[in-house]
C-alpha cells in the first residue's frame, strides 16, 4: 500500500456508504435471476447500522451449483421468497432512493450487480434505477495496484488490505465486506480520497481502460476476435 491505513484521512463517502449485493441464480448477468439481496449502511468504523435482505422466488429452477454457492434451494424460494416482481421493484425502489438522496453505494464487480437488477428491471418492467454514485472496489483495486499477481476475488483482495470477510457469499456479509474493502482502500490511496461523483466518474474511465486492456490480453492469447466488455456499472 502507499500510506499506512493509520496515517491516512478517510475518503470523503466513507462516512455514509451504503452496501449492495445480490445472490443469484448464476453468473449471467443478461439472463439470471435474484435469489437474494442485502442493500445496507455501514459507518465510518464499517460497521452495519441499517440494512433490509431479501428471499426471492426467481421463477426459475435454481441450479444446484448456485445453491450450493449460496444454501437457498428451490423449496426454500418456493417457500419463504417473495415474488420476484414484487422484490425486483422493492431493490430498486430502496437503491433509487439512496442515490437520489446523495449517498453512494459499494459493490465489489459492481457491474454484475447493477446489470443483473437493470435485467431484472426490465424484465418486469420496473423503472431501474439510474446508478450515479457507485464505488466498486475491484475496480478501484485494480487501478490502484494493478500490477499484483493473483487472484481478486472478494475474499483475495479482502485479504490485502486486512478486511475480514465472515459469511463467504451471504448477500448481507458480501455487501458489508465490500463496502469496509472500499473503505480500506480509500485510506490506503489518495487517488480515490475525492468526492463520490468525481470517483463514480473516474471508475467509469478505470473500467473502460481495464476492459479493453483485458480484452487486448485475450486478443493476443486465445481469442483473436474477443472484444471488451462495454459499459460501467451497468454492461451495454
């Protein structure tokens, strides 16, 4: 890291930041579904203050590699889960809110999420919406060390920077640890200790630069007709 965490002032959304994250029925943004949800608040000490989870019946079978992810089976969907118009619309209803309230919100591949609820969104024809103040700490982790070898999956780079993560892909402690992730990295680099609308701005050109950077790696190497992934937080 470039400054000690001790030395370091907090970022200027630390404060007050909101946590996201979604549990599905797999990776695909386009066309999977919610399971579960968490939106919350974390303080400036990353701990939770408020926060709202959801159990959703997606409408589909959930495969058995999904649940073997998350725990939450068919029968406990069919059960216990609400349906998913009406959760589809109370996520979005709940993030729209705090967006145009002012307070950004963290989600570790905040792209994942963002675009599978806008799906979800559309698919029910629920107003999605409009993610204006997103921080997204992989994306951050990426620009600020991106030179480190191995992997960055949520529990890996937790790991950097001394954030434990307890619930390994439970909605509520996924979004939590991203949230205290972004935090951490926020007083580890200067370059992202800015305002929540001049950060959001600045990871949509991270994004765009990682992307096609990934994508020329993939060109070179297995796929020569690979092309970027566009658009951040929500894919084109």
């Amino acid at each position: 890291m470039s400054e000690t965490e001790a030395a370091a002032p907090e970022a200027p959304w630390a404060a007050r930041l909101a946590v996201f994250d979604l549990e599905t029925t797999g990776v695909q943004p386009d066309r999977d579904r919610i399971v579960t949800a968490f939106v919350g608040e974390i303080d400036l000490s990353g701990d939770l203050v408020q926060g709202r989870h959801w159990l959703i019946n997606p409408g589909i079978p959930i495969p058995e590699a999904a649940s073997k992810v998350h725990g939450v089976t068919d029968e406990i969907a069919q059960a216990d889960g609400v349906e998913a118009a009406t959760g589809v619309a109370e996520i979005a209803g709940l993030i729209g809110r705090l967006f145009e309230g002012g307070v950004p919100i963290a989600a570790f591949n905040a792209a994942y999420d963002f675009t599978l609820l806008d799906r979800e969104c559309r698919r029910y024809a629920i107003p999605a919406p409009k993610p204006t103040l997103v921080i997204d700490p992989l994306i951050l982790d990426k620009q600020v060390d991106r030179y480190r070898r191995g992997r960055r999956t949520l529990e890996a780079t937790s790991s950097q920077y001394g954030v434990s993560l307890e619930g390994w892909h439970e909605a509520a402690a996924d979004a939590a640890t991203a949230g205290r992730l972004a935090q951490a990295i926020g007083r580890a680099y200067e370059e992202v200790r800015v305002p929540a609308h001049d950060l959001h701005a600045k990871q949509e050109e991270w994004a765009r630069q990682q992307a096609e950077s990934f994508a020329e790696y993939m060109r070179r190497s297995k796929n020569p007709d690979f092309v970027a992934e566009r658009g951040w937080p929500v894919r084109e």
